[in-house]
C-alpha cells in the first residue's frame, strides 16, 4: 500500500543518494525542503520522480526568490505525489549576475511554463528550456518586473506610503 | 441615421433633436468588456433585482459591431489595452464609454504595477467615470443616468465634427 513519507524520510534519501550536493535541508509547514546544488539539480527530481518509494509524479509550481545582489536567487521547486501525497521542496541557489539554472521541462511538462515565466520575471535563464521565449509579458516589455532591483515608474513619482517589510528590523538592530 | 449630414440640418430643429436623443438614450445596447471582479457588478446591474433594462440599456450586445455603450469593468492590462482599442474601433458611432471601477478608472489598487494600465483613458475616451472598489450596482445605474443626462443635451452633428476619436 502506498505510504507517505515523513519529511525526515524523505530527506534521508536524498542526502545517502547525493551527499554533499544536498546542501542544506530543513522542514518548513510539514514538508521538507532541500537546497541542492545547480549541477545535480536535474538529476535530484529525476530521482525524485523515478524512484517507486517517492515517485513524485507532478511538478506543482517553479518560481524563483529574488535576496538582492549578495545573496542572489533561489530558484523553488515544488513537488507532489499523487500515490503516495507528500511534498517536497527543491531549492537551488544561483549567482546574482547571470543566474543559471538547468530545465527539468523534460522530466515536467509542466514545468515548461513555469519556467518560462520565472525567466521573464527574474531573468533565470534555464538551460536546455526547449522555447525560452516570455509568457506573461508583451513583447516590448523591458525589464525583470520580480527583480527587486526593478524600479516602478509609479513610485518614482510618489514613493510607497505603507510599511515596508524588513524596516522595521532594520531600525531594532 | 441616413437623416444627419453636412447638408441635413434636420437635428438642429429642437423637436426633432430631442427626439432623436430621447430615442438614442434609452436604447444602448451595451458591451460587456469585463476585466476582473467589477464585472460581477456590471452582470449584477443586468440582473432582475437591479435590472438596467428598466433605464434602456440593453444586455449584451453580442458584439461590438452592435453595441451603442461599451463598458470597461476591471483592471486593463498593457497586453490586453491593444484589444480594448480594437473593440472600441469596431462600435459604430455613436458610441460611448463608460469607464466602470478604480481599475480602470485610474489603476486602482495597481497603481505603481509593472502590468497595468493607469486608466482606460489612455486606450478610449472616457464618458462617465464610476468610481468604487468594486462599485456596487446602485454606482453604474447612477453613472448610466448620468450619461443619460448626457446625450439628452447632446449634438450629435457636433459630436461627429469634432474629430471624436480614439486617444492613442
């Protein structure tokens, strides 16, 4: 019968699959969440897909962080099996110039769009992406609009009259 | 309206103007060009409790090429603005706009967005302006009324003379 694993399990896996190139891993809302490393990305969900334990056969979501020009981007991955229906989170850190990241759109179909949209957002290019042409945007559009970097032209003019997340932290230190 | 030309001065004539507006007034076939949730209220308005069909507006013209007023619920897009155009282009003058909501009244709650146009004004001429987030029914009757008002007192020889066009 098929059986969900717990976070831990489901860790566990994948740091006696990959070693090192899990690089962190914590559980966040019950579910686990590994941060792997650019190169064996693919290789992770292809595991996590194949693997008749885990068998995470639907991609839920790709999108991307954006932590400023220090920190650089994350790219999230969402994962979710329908035989057994647990979760996991896939998270990749890449450089704030010229992130890179490879397309796992030929293990997900799904993941085709997402990843077409994370690109116009943060302007990850996803390597081996069979179309990586924008989705949501006009074709003149300029620009990152997700980057935090991007300027509004409306705040510009007047900027922001609400709190602003972090400020207050930023003050207490 | 083979009646209104250069050479007709026909509308001129007070009877006949006011007759002519009085007809044009309580016949608008209306568009629904629904964008987001202000949509909800402008289908609500066409439904039998607020019911605009009692102040001669007509749900829905089942095309722009029949419609008389074009409604402009919801938030517009700069992708989807060109379509806007479109659609405003291809209703036969007389035509007019009613611009229904914060959205599309000015942006809204999207005014500093990346995507979002700040105003159907920038796309068509405007008409009536009915503010509200979302505006309830009781606002676009108001603001049908108000239009209403509007070609009561209006030339149309004027209305064509004047290069009423499209901003673009």
């Amino acid at each position: 019968m098929a059986t969900a694993l717990s976070p831990d399990e489901t860790e566990s896996r994948l740091r006696s699959h990959f070693g090192r190139d899990v690089v962190a891993s914590e559980e966040q809302h019950g579910h686990p969440v590994a941060t792997v490393t650019a190169e064996r990305y693919h290789d992770v969900c292809r595991f996590l897909r194949d693997e008749p334990e885990l068998s995470f056969d639907y991609c839920d979501f790709v999108s991307a962080v954006d932590f400023g020009p220090e920190r650089g981007f994350e790219v999230v991955t969402h994962l979710y099996s329908n035989a057994h229906h647990h979760n996991v989170r896939i998270k990749v850190a890449l450089p704030h110039d010229q992130p890179v990241c490879p397309t796992i759109s030929d293990l997900y179909a799904t993941a085709d769009w997402h990843e077409r949209e994370t690109l116009e957002m943060f302007g990850i290019r996803f390597e081996g992406h069979p179309n990586p042409v924008k989705l949501l945007l006009s074709e003149p559009f300029e620009g990152q609009p997700l980057r935090k970097d991007f300027a509004l032209m409306s705040r510009e003019a007047k900027p922001w009259p609400g709190a602003v997340e972090g400020e207050d932290l930023e003050d207490e230190e | 309206m083979g009646l209104i030309t250069e050479k007709t001065p026909l509308p001129k004539i007070q009877p006949v103007k006011f007759l002519l507006n009085w007809g044009r007034r309580y016949s608008l076939w209306v568009m629904n060009f629904g964008l987001a949730c202000c949509a909800i209220e402008l289908i609500a308005t066409s439904t039998s409790k607020h019911d605009f069909i009692r102040l001669g507006v007509i749900p829905f013209a089942h095309g722009p090429r029949q419609a008389d007023l074009l409604v402009v619920a919801g938030t517009l897009t700069d992708k989807m603005a060109p379509a806007l155009k479109r659609v405003y282009d291809q209703i036969p003058d007389p035509k007019y706009v009613i611009s229904f909501g914060s959205c599309s009244n000015c942006g809204g709650p999207y005014w500093d967005s990346y995507s979002v146009t700040k105003g159907v004004d920038q796309v068509v001429p405007v008409d009536v302006y009915v503010p509200g987030c979302p505006p309830r029914p009781q606002a676009l009757l108001g603001g049908i009324v108000k239009l209403q008002e509007k070609i009561k007192d209006e030339d149309i020889q004027e209305k064509w003379a004047s290069g009423h066009s499209a901003v673009s």
